[in-house]
C-alpha cells in the first residue's frame, strides 16, 4: 500500500470508529509506530484528524460548540432510552440516595424511576426536578444556582457550596465526550465544575452515554477516566474501545 492510500485509509477508519490508537494502527497496517505518527502529522496539516494522547479522533471531534437540550433529546432516542432502561440495575435499595446530572439521557432515567421505591433524589436540573416532583416515593433534593437557559442545568458557586457538603450512593452523570486520554469532557465550564463535584460526592459512577460520545473529546476534562465504575452505552461502541475502557477499570454495559 502507498503512503497516499494509506492516509487515506486511515482518515476513513478514524472518521467511522470516532478514535484510533498508534499502536492499532500500527499493527493494522504492519507499519511502525514512528510512521503512523507521520502519517497522523499528514492528515492533521490536511484537517482530517485531531491528533490525541495516543492517537487521533476526526477532526469535528474536538469542539466548543455545545448543542442545546432540544436538539439533544431529538438525537439517538431508541439508545438513549434502552441505556436509561439499563441505568435502573445501578439504583441503589430502598432508603438509598442518587444524584442526576442534568441531561437528555439522565431524564429518561429519572422519568423511569420506579414509584415505590423509596429514594432520595439530588439533581441540578429542572426539568428532571419536574418530573421527579411527581412520585411519591422520591425526596427530591433540588440544587441551587444560576440555571444556564442552554441546558436548563443549575451552575455556579451555590451548586458547588451545596455539592461540597453531599454524600450519594450513585452519582447518574452524563458526557459531551469520553475518551482514555482526555477523560470525561464538556464544552462549558460551569457545567464541568458542577459535574466534578458529582463525582467527588458519589460513591459509586454511572455514566451513561450513547457510543457516539465515546473516543470524542471536548475542551473541558471534569474527570479521569478512573473516576467511572460503570458506562452504560449502545451496541454500536467498538470492541477496542470497549477492551480500551476495560483495561482501565471501567465496567461497560451494552444495552
């Protein structure tokens, strides 16, 4: 194979899989891992990739835009609602306590949350709020703070003041993006401020993202990738990410 369809190749595996490691590509290619590298450099100067910790993700990969609420609960709904379907084996027993991240796939969670079962329910987000509000089982906890119009999310110093004091069973947190390197991530940095917090305060993560955000980065690093005990995602993830994630520590339910 010629170096020109080798880049090629390449940019067309990265751009369908969202992430791929020097070391796979090496390998893929049975070339070495300093040509790889040159390769990635070629198709960063020609705008195809984002070259990565370790490898390089499409070049719409790494992004500040942040799209809204609206548009998010329209997008992969059929994922989203077997990965909230899967998210309730994480809820802890009777008297126990959760906290929901504000997202399109956290509220399909807590619209799934069952009624008699007796929970304290922690969240920054209003609509999940609303909806909660409504069972009878559920003491609901509701943040305060700014709420940002984009997200409809409470951000700000008195979300982290409240935050700060909290201890949960399971933490239920949503991602922009996730990868190995980089982490969890997010455009905004209010929002990530109030994530980390999530995670500080939770005894046990549950991150639940469609497989489109995995191997994606944003600008924002809110938590390692050891921070997650489980992911729960759709059948579309890659077997190497998944392997990936598995090797350092991260349990991965596909639902």
């Amino acid at each position: 194979m010629y170096a020109e369809e080798r880049h090629q190749a390449i940019a067309t595996l990265i751009d369908q899989r969202g992430r791929m490691s020097v070391a796979d590509l090496s390998d893929l290619y049975n070339v070495t891992t300093e040509t790889v590298r040159r390769d990635l450099a070629v198709l960063e100067r020609m705008g195809l990739v984002r070259r990565v910790h370790g490898g390089a993700v499409p070049a719409t990969a790494l992004t500040a835009i942040e799209p809204g609420t609206g548009e998010r609960e329209s997008t992969r709904t059929g994922e989203k609602d077997r990965i909230a379907k899967a998210a309730l084996d994480h809820l802890p027993g009777s008297g126990g306590s959760i906290i929901f991240d504000a997202g399109t796939t956290t509220g399909r969670i807590a619209a799934l949350l069952p009624t008699d079962l007796e929970l304290t329910v922690v969240t920054n987000s209003v609509p999940i709020a609303a909806r909660v509000s409504t069972f009878g089982g559920a003491r609901l906890h509701l943040l305060g703070g700014r709420v940002r119009g984009l997200t409809q999310a409470a951000v700000g110093d008195e979300t982290l003041r409240m935050l700060s004091v909290l201890r949960v069973d399971v933490a239920f947190i949503g991602t922009n993006a996730l990868s190995v390197g980089h982490g969890l991530s997010t455009p905004d940095s209010e929002e990530a401020a109030v994530k980390r917090a999530m995670l500080d305060c939770a005894q046990h993560v549950v991150v639940v993202a469609d497989s489109s955000k995995v191997g994606r980065e944003h600008m924002i690093s809110f938590g390692t990738i050891d921070r997650i005990d489980v992911l729960i995602t759709d059948s579309d993830i890659h077997d190497a990410q998944r392997d990936e994630l598995n090797e350092h520590g991260v349990e991965v339910v596909v639902a």
